[in-house]
C-alpha cells in the first residue's frame, strides 16, 4: 500500500467508527472479509491510527520497506530528531524493531 504521508497528518476515519462497525455482524458483512487489510485488519488502524503524528509517518515509511532513519526523513519530510524519536517509541511498543549496524 503507498501511503500519502503529506495527508497522514489525519487518518482517514474515525477509530471510533471501525471499533462500531466491529461490533455490529451486519455493518461488518457489509464491509467485507478484506475490509482494513492494507492497514493490518482493524485492529491494526485503530492501533495504527491512534499513533501520535510522527510515529504514525514513520511507522508507514518502515511498512513500506523504508528501514534507514535517512529514507525515512526522506519520504515523510520529518527531521531526524523526529524520526530518531518515533522510532525509540516504536520500538518501546515492539511495532519495530531497530537493529545496531553491522560492523564493517
């Protein structure tokens, strides 16, 4: 999925309406089997969605393949002060996993 991060300030609905639609057998049909699987099911946008706007950026570069904090700063236009924050809360919240370079 390509994520539009200059729009990822706001997520596209409400956590609130997924957590409704879960909760009702015929909203849920409604939405079919696949429903809110490019964001990890449901449970992954409410969780997805309820990241604080930085985290959020860089959690979508990481789901895209983007593992550098320099790709990342790239891609979401977030400084590396920011990027190297989101990505020590990530961690803290095991979303990502920050691997020590390899000694050359």
């Amino acid at each position: 999925m390509g994520y539009d991060y200059q729009k990822m300030g706001r997520v596209p609905f409400d956590p609130k309406m997924v957590q409704e639609i879960q909760r009702s057998p015929r909203m849920r049909a409604e939405q079919g089997g696949d429903w809110l699987q490019d964001w990890g099911g449901p449970s992954g946008y409410v969780e997805f969605a309820g990241l604080p706007t930085f985290e959020r950026l860089t959690y979508a570069a990481v789901l895209e393949g983007h593992t550098e904090p320099s790709e990342i700063e790239v891609v979401t236009g977030l400084s590396s002060t920011q990027v190297s924050g989101a990505l020590t809360s990530l961690q803290r919240k095991s979303l990502v996993s920050v691997e020590a370079p390899e000694a050359v």
